[in-house]
C-alpha cells in the first residue's frame, strides 16, 4: 500500500469495498466532524452523497470514537476494510481525522480531484490498519513576513498539511521585512509596518533591488476563520511575532519603541533587505507594554495552547549605546547583552500567566541565557545539537528543528538549472533520514520536529510549493512513523504514486528527476 506517511502496520486482505451511491457514513458520538470532514474531501470527485446510515441502503463505512481503545492515544487510529464494513476507530476525534486522511489515500488518486472524475471505480481495499505517530508535534513553518501569500493559499497549505498527518502550521507572521497580522491597539502595524518600498531581486551578497512596493497583511477575522479551517483537519495554528529582534517594521510603524543611542536617529523604514538586522525593541516599560498589547490581540485570535515569541538572532550593539538599556541592567545586576535573557522571560512568564506556553528559537538559551526561563517554556531547536542540549539539561521541552535538516527553503540539489534559494543543499534523501530522537537524545522531552519555509526567495506560492515537496512527505514521515526498517528505497516506492495524488490537486513539486516532464493535473 502507497501510504504516505508509513503506518505503523498495513496488511492487505483480498477483496474490496465498493463505494456507490447506497454507501452510508455511520459516525457515532465524537466522529460527526470527521464524517463531515470525510464527505467534504470524497464528495467533488466521486459525487458521493455518504447518506448516513440509517437512510442508505448499501454497504457502511462507521466511524467511531471508543474510548477504550486506550492503545491509540489522542491520535491514533484503527482501519479495518471488509467487503460489507469499513471501520475506522480511535480513542479520540483527532485520530478519526487522521484516519479519514488514510482512508483516502486508498481510494484511486482521482479522488483528490477538484472537480467530478468519470469513469472511475471506487473501491477501497480489504486492509487491516494500525497507525500511531511517533511524535506529538508534527509541524510545518510558513514565514508569510518576507512575502505576504494570499488568504486563499493558507488555506491550501492547510489542507496539504493534513493530508500529511501534520498537525501544527507555525505561521511566522512578523519580521523586519513586513508585519502581517492586523492589531487594532496598534493600527500603524499595518498601515505602515505592511508595506516596504522594495525588495531584494537577487541573493543577498548581490545588494540588488527591484523597487516594486510589496505588502499586505490578514485581519483577525481571516485568521479566525482559518484557526477554525485548520481545527477542523487536527491542525492547530501557532503564531509567532518575533520579539525583541525581527522588529523593523513594528519600530518603522512605531519608531519610539526601537533601541536608540543618543543623538539624532535617521529615518526607520520597513526594511527592504534580508539577514539580520540591528534595530531591536528597546527595554523600556513602553516596549514591554507593546509587547503585551500585541499579545493580548494574539491570544484572541490564536487558541493555541503555544504562542512563538521567536527570540532569534538579537544583535545587542544598539542596547550596548541606549542609555535605557544601561539603566535596565544596572538595575538589574545584568550585562547589557544579558537583557536578551531578561526581556525572553518577561514575555514567558506573562504568557504562563494568562494560561500558555512560549516557544522560542534556541537563541533565547544559547545567548539569553538558561535561567532566564522559568519552567514550561519550549524550544525550537535550529542551531544544532547544542540548542537541543542546553534545552533538555535546563528541564524545557524541544521541538527539533535544525537548519541542516528540517530548512526547505534550503536548495534541493546543486546545479544552476536550481532556482536562487539559501547557500546550503539539503536533498530529499537527507531529509528523510533524518531522525529527530536518536539514541543520545530519546525521552519525553522530545516533543517533536518540523519543516521551515523561510521565504526570502519563495516569493509565490508556487515557489513555496516547489520547495516545499516533497521534502515535506518525508518530513512527515520522519515525525509520524517508527524510524524502524526506514529505508530510502522503500520510501520512494511509495513517494512516487503519491506525487499522483498531489499532481490531481496541482502541487507544483520538485520533480524527482527534474529532466522529466510532470504528467498534467
């Protein structure tokens, strides 16, 4: 069976189970939003009605939620297909969703059509599968700062995700380079920190510009609706609004917030060019206030028990010249680059307060300093082994990430036929050997691993979708299934019908030999 990610175990049975119009859809307490979910994905290409079962008059395909079906855990599923029944169980509704996701998988790949497939038998096979993921934070990064994507595509990418088995879209919404979330307290956010004059038009060494305006930004209802969208796949969206650094554009909208040495200071703007930047939110109460304006909004919008404050890649030279950074840390007892610690553990400890967890990069340990957290806040672990180390030897859960592995938006292969991207190469083989828990780093504390779209030079969304696949099948792969008997080979057998499947819903993958030609969607 082509199955993507690779269950836990498959077994093939003869026969098949047809679905025609008398098919009925049976879904007991718990599973009604995943019997929706399945008549939502089967219904434009088959015409399927799924009537429920007590009307049809044919064969049933029942879900249910049993909890003693313990073994599972929250996500977890059983799929039994017989001539007559297919049965899909779980311990909880999220398994469910996972599951219809499987069970779509095994109808012909014409089911993931957009539009009615003639001529077309549906049937599944007689399987007997058990499937339980390996991890519990299955993730996808999405920077939408560098460049704003359309509504529509976060909704895409959504379901992309969850037809993955992915569970968390990490939406990067904040940088120097735009903001893109809409904060009523502070509506020069968007009215001027959305828009930049220019953008980079080549690699970052060149200094080229193509003096195009760029912007936009989504408003709290957009992102409600698409919090409500992913919910319903098993997805939960975390927002990130980088803090202290990645802050151009909130000091651009509002330049009295920036780190200031004495003296005239010239005109801030949006900032058209990537990498890091040195303008950082000051340490003043007026900062921290900010800070928690802007949370407030976000913990309205986002449900996530996880808000992503960043942390990443904070340069303290303009703290070194403001005097009310000296200040800060003379009151404190800190050296003034020992501020990055105290400010990361500010935001952390008014978010534990109000009922949520931080994630940060693993800057906010490595050079903020590991007793600048107090207990609960997460780590995003990009910088290698060292991160993830100082993380679990300082009691904080990870998510590992690391740039050499989990970055897509690193090239795919060397060669100049390779579209412009970051200068290191990650392949489709690396990805998927990846193993986010070897033996020096397995237990609880491991919540995880996810791919990074970074997107300095994905400026579309079918740039983004390139780079994306299918790195990412493999990533979730890694995230979801045992890395026992994983074998690259194997994988491939299977990758290979599933580009099939996202050929019928048009994903603009990365060939696996890019010499041949994509069949049509």
């Amino acid at each position: 069976m082509d199955l993507i990610p690779r269950p836990l175990s498959a077994h093939r049975r003869a026969g098949s189970f047809p679905l025609t119009p008398t098919t009925g859809l049976s879904a007991g307490e718990g599973a009604q939003e995943a019997a929706g979910l399945l008549r939502d994905l089967l219904r434009p290409a088959t015409g399927l009605p799924l009537a429920p079962a007590g009307i049809a008059r044919g064969n049933t395909i029942d879900l249910a939620v049993d909890g003693a079906a313990r073994e599972l855990g929250a996500e977890g599923y059983r799929l039994d297909v017989t001539p007559e029944r297919a049965s899909l169980v779980a311990a909880a509704p999220a398994g469910l969703v996972h599951g219809v996701q499987t069970l779509r998988q095994l109808l012909p790949p014409e089911v993931w059509s957009a539009r009615p497939a003639a001529g077309v038998r549906w049937e599944l096979p007689c399987v007997s599968v058990r499937d339980v993921p390996r991890f519990r934070w299955r993730g996808a990064h999405l920077d939408v700062a560098r460049w704003w994507m359309p509504t529509a595509f976060l909704f895409r990418y959504v379901d992309l995700l969850a037809a993955h088995k992915l569970n968390v879209l990490h939406l990067h919404l904040t940088d120097d380079q735009g903001w893109r979330i809409e904060i009523n307290r502070y509506p020069l956010l968007t009215e001027a920190g959305a828009w930049r004059s220019r953008s980079m038009a080549g690699a970052l060494a060149e200094d080229r510009y193509d003096d195009v305006p760029h912007g936009g930004h989504y408003t709290q209802g957009e992102l409600r609706d698409l919090v409500a969208y992913a919910a319903r796949r098993g997805i939960t969206v975390v927002p990130e609004i980088d803090l202290p650094g990645h802050t151009q554009a909130a000091i651009a909208a509002y330049p009295s917030l920036g780190a200031r040495p004495p003296g005239p200071d010239e005109r801030v703007e949006v900032s058209p060019r990537w990498g890091v930047h040195e303008r950082i939110l000051d340490v003043s109460d007026a900062s921290l206030e900010f800070c928690h304006g802007v949370l407030e909004e976000v913990l309205d919008i986002f449900p996530s028990r996880y808000i992503h404050i960043g942390g990443d890649e904070v340069p303290t030279t303009r703290w070194e010249g403001s005097p009310v950074a000296r200040r800060r840390a003379r009151e404190l007892g800190l050296a003034v680059g020992q501020l990055h610690g105290w400010f990361t553990g500010q935001l952390h400890d008014w978010l534990r307060a109000r009922g949520r967890r931080m994630v940060g990069w693993d800057d906010v340990l490595l050079h903020g300093g590991a007793k600048s957290l107090s207990e609960g806040a997460v780590i995003m672990s990009w910088l290698g082994a060292e991160g993830a180390a100082a993380a679990t030897a300082a009691g904080h859960e990870v998510i590992m990430t690391p740039y050499d592995s989990t970055y897509l938006d690193y090239g795919q292969a060397e060669g100049p036929e390779e579209p412009l991207s970051m200068g290191h190469v990650t392949t489709l083989e690396k990805v998927y050997g990846y193993d986010p828990a070897p033996g020096s780093m397995t237990g609880a504390q491991i919540m995880g691993t996810q791919g990074q779209v970074w997107t300095e030079y994905l400026p579309t969304p079918e740039r983004v979708e390139y780079a994306a696949f299918p790195r990412l099948c493999a990533l979730a792969e890694v995230a979801w299934s045992s890395p026992s008997g994983r074998d690259y080979e194997e994988f491939l057998g299977r990758l290979r019908p599933h580009l099939a499947r996202l050929d019928r819903i048009g994903v603009g993958y990365r060939p696996l030999d890019p010499a041949s030609p994509r069949p049509h969607a």
